[in-house]
C-alpha cells in the first residue's frame, strides 16, 4: 500500500502481494490502475465571499448603467444627455437633465432651458447643448 501513497503507477496485469498487518497474505493481478484526477472536485473550492462581491458589483454597475437611460424623454432628450455626460457629470431627475448637481435642463432642452448653477457652468452646459442641438439637426436633415 505504500506505493499507493508515493503516487507510483501499477502496470496493468503485473502480480501484487499484499501483507495486512495481521500477517495475512493476498495475491493478485492488476486489472485495471487509475491515476489520482488532477482536476479532484474534492480539492476544488469556490470563494463565495470573492463571488458574492461580484456579484454585488455587477449590480451596482447594472443599476448605474440603468440610470443613464431617461424614462419617458425622447431620443433627442436621451442623446443630449449622453453627449452632456461625456464630459461632465450628470443624473436624469424625471425628465429634466440635472448637470454638476446644480445645473437643470429641462424640455424642450434648449439653451435657454437651462438654469440654475453659476454662470460658467450655465454656459459650459449651454455650449455643449448647441453643439449637439446643431449635430442632431444635420443628421436628421441628411436622412
């Protein structure tokens, strides 16, 4: 049996004698011989805590990825505020696109829908609503 433990292989049909340690004495012959899995379930583990934070994880990002998107805001509305978000920091309140925590944009998201906030936040927002007002213009009047 102390081969078995030195991990040495049997070649199959080889004779084996085994002595118990009452002294009794076997013989035989090596059928079959299988080698220890190196993929032992038994030695495989998961870490559920390292699981779970991913898990936790991939939800707060799926509820922050969720928040980009406007309820009941037309595309116009949902493409200005991806074109604000991308340089500044931004949340949908209802309907209205708050900027910076101070600066709110509300329908029908123009220039002057803007208010609130200092005057150079005011028009940074201003600036970058133009912008994308005048890009979603020319690509609709290409179609």
């Amino acid at each position: 049996m102390e081969a078995l433990n030195s991990n040495e292989d049997f070649a199959v049909g080889c004779m084996l004698s085994i002595k118990t340690t009452l002294g009794e004495e076997f013989q035989g012959q090596i059928l079959t011989f299988d080698r220890e899995d190196p993929l032992d379930v038994k030695k495989c583990f998961l870490d559920l805590n390292s699981l779970l934070a991913r898990e936790d994880s991939a939800i707060r990002q799926a509820e922050l990825e969720a928040e980009r998107f406007g309820v009941g805001v037309t595309a116009e509305a949902q493409s200005i505020f991806d074109a604000l978000s991308k340089t500044l920091p931004v949340r949908w309140d209802k309907t209205a696109i708050v900027v910076m925590n101070e600066v709110r944009v509300s329908s029908p998201y123009l220039p002057e829908s803007v208010v609130g906030g200092t005057p150079a936040a005011n028009e940074r927002v201003r600036k970058v609503l133009e912008f994308e007002k005048k890009r979603l213009q020319t690509r609709y009047a290409g179609q």
